[in-house]
C-alpha cells in the first residue's frame, strides 16, 4: 500500500476471497435446505389458530351458534367433536374432517358453509397444527361474543340482603336500601300524606294536585287510599299529555318548521294519536307496529 491506494494484486486476492466464501455459503444452504424443509414451522394456538376460528368458523360453531353440534370455540367441545364424530385428530391432518372440510378434500362439503374459502397459507398452518399434535393450551377461551342488549333476554336479579330488614316494603326497596347502606346512609323519613300525593302528580301527569284534591285524600284513611290516588290518575287524560311529550320528543315532532320561516305543520292528529294510544294503555308492541307500518296494516284509517 502506498498512501491511501490499494495495490491490484491485494483487491484481486480480496475479490477471490469474497467469492470462494460466497460458494461456501452457498453449498452450506443447499445441505441444510432438505432438512428445514422437513421441519414444518412450530405453529401457535393462540397467534395463528384462533384468529382463524374466531374470522371463518364461530358464526356456525361458536358461542352463540353450533351447528351439527359442533363448537369450536372451547378446546373440550373442538376435540369432543359433534354429530358425525371427531373433528380434529392430533397428529393426523389427513384423517381431521377440520382440515379436509376447509381444505375441500375427501369429498366432503368445503367450509367456511357458504363462505369465502380460507387463504391456502390459513389451510396450510391449521395443517401443520394438527399434525403438530394440536396443542391448545389450557385457559384460552374465545371472545366473548357482544349481543345488542335488544337481543338478549332480561333476567330478575336477586334481592340484596340488607341489614335494616323491616324498612323494606317490596324488592325495589330492598335495592334501594341496599345501596344507601354501601354508602353509609340512611333512608329519609317517610313524607307526609301532602307530599306524597304531590309528588305522584307531578309524576303522572305533570300537574300538581288541586285542593280539593289533596282534601279528599287527606279525608280518605282507608288502607288503599294511596292506590286509589294512583289509578285515579292513570285514568287522567293528562296522564297521556304527560308521558306522551317524551315520545313525541324522541319522534322530533314538532307544530311548525322551526327554520327561517317557521311554517306551521298540519301533524297534530300524530301527536293527539300518541296520547290517546298511552291513554289507552295500548300494549307497547302494538304502539310500535302501528306506527312503522302505518297504513299497511289491515283496514288501515
């Protein structure tokens, strides 16, 4: 070397180094190659398999569904298989109905069941896991599959217990109570006769009670004088009016445009509808068909 040059004689010996290291690795690979080809990749449940099952199959056989009484979603219900036997047979692909029935092999009906077939590299590693052995390890569980409230049915909660166990009059109380003892308080007195019966006006029907509404309930001592005030009430026409705005406010119904303008609107016989149908008591089914399906009903008016 002089200065900063390299002489040709030491980048020819260097440029014959890189390439006989080059062939070396090369005849390296071509000997290891046959044996990583036989080793299939170590393939996990959880990141590879699940997301498959829980995509393509838990609308057929998963929580919520489980056709031909096969579920897929639980390792005991995968391996216990459903009505036509075994599913998944650890260590034999071939012989798991899973992989033949997503694979579209052994003359079997192809899955997802009229769905877009899987990916070939999805087929290929639920392949492999099964002849892996199948391994699922304990504790893994699907999703839980979200319902819309709507669709799930209602069940009764169990009364709290509560320590004050005489201040209950019905279950609502009980919970109530319940709550009010987690905080560290105690229930109001109870309300004097006046109170009450306002109270349950305003609750009805929006308006407070007259004198001589009050006078009357405070001269009445019979031991259903409060129920009587409560059907009274129900009965009140303005029980409808009442209740009714807050229908009609989620309806958006209104008596004009509301914008520049403010044109009248000739709607009022819904809204008198409304409140005659809660006078009524019309069944809350009924309340709804009737107002989505309209004049496609039988003998609509």
């Amino acid at each position: 070397m002089r200065g900063d040059r390299v002489s040709k004689p030491l980048l020819s010996g260097l440029a014959l180094f890189g390439l006989c290291v080059g062939a070396l690795r090369v005849v390296a690979r071509s000997q290891d190659a046959p044996q990583s080809a036989s080793r299939a990749w170590k393939v996990d449940f959880q990141k590879d398999i699940q997301p498959i099952f829980e995509k393509a199959c838990y609308i057929c056989h998963g929580p919520g569904t489980q056709m031909s009484g096969f579920r897929l979603d639980l390792k005991q219900a995968a391996f216990a298989g459903g009505a036509s036997g075994k599913v998944i047979i650890p260590g034999k692909a071939s012989d798991s109905s899973l992989y033949k029935r997503v694979a579209g092999i052994g003359g079997l009906a192809r899955m997802p069941f009229g769905g877009k077939p899987l990916e070939s590299a999805q087929i290929e590693l639920i392949r492999n896991w099964i002849d892996q052995g199948a391994e699922w390890p304990e504790g893994i569980r699907a999703a839980e599959v979200k319902r819309h409230w709507g669709f799930v049915a209602p069940q009764r909660p169990a009364v709290p217990k509560v320590m004050h166990k005489a201040w209950p009059r019905n279950p609502i109380d009980a919970f109530n109570l319940a709550r009010l003892e987690k905080e560290g308080l105690t229930p109001s007195p109870q309300a004097d006769r006046v109170t009450l019966l306002r109270r349950l006006s305003l609750d009805l029907i929006g308006l407070p009670p007259t004198p001589q509404e009050v006078d009357a309930f405070l001269a009445d001592r019979g031991p259903d004088a409060y129920r009587k005030q409560v059907e009274r009430l129900l009965s009140s026409p303005h029980y409808g009016e009442r209740w009714g705005r807050i229908w009609l406010d989620a309806a958006r119904y209104a008596d004009s445009d509301g914008f520049e303008k403010d044109k009248t609107r000739q709607v009022w016989f819904y809204r008198d509808w409304v409140i005659n149908a809660l006078n009524r008591d019309m069944p809350y089914n009924e309340f709804i068909i009737s107002q989505i399906a309209g004049d496609l009903l039988p003998n609509p008016t």
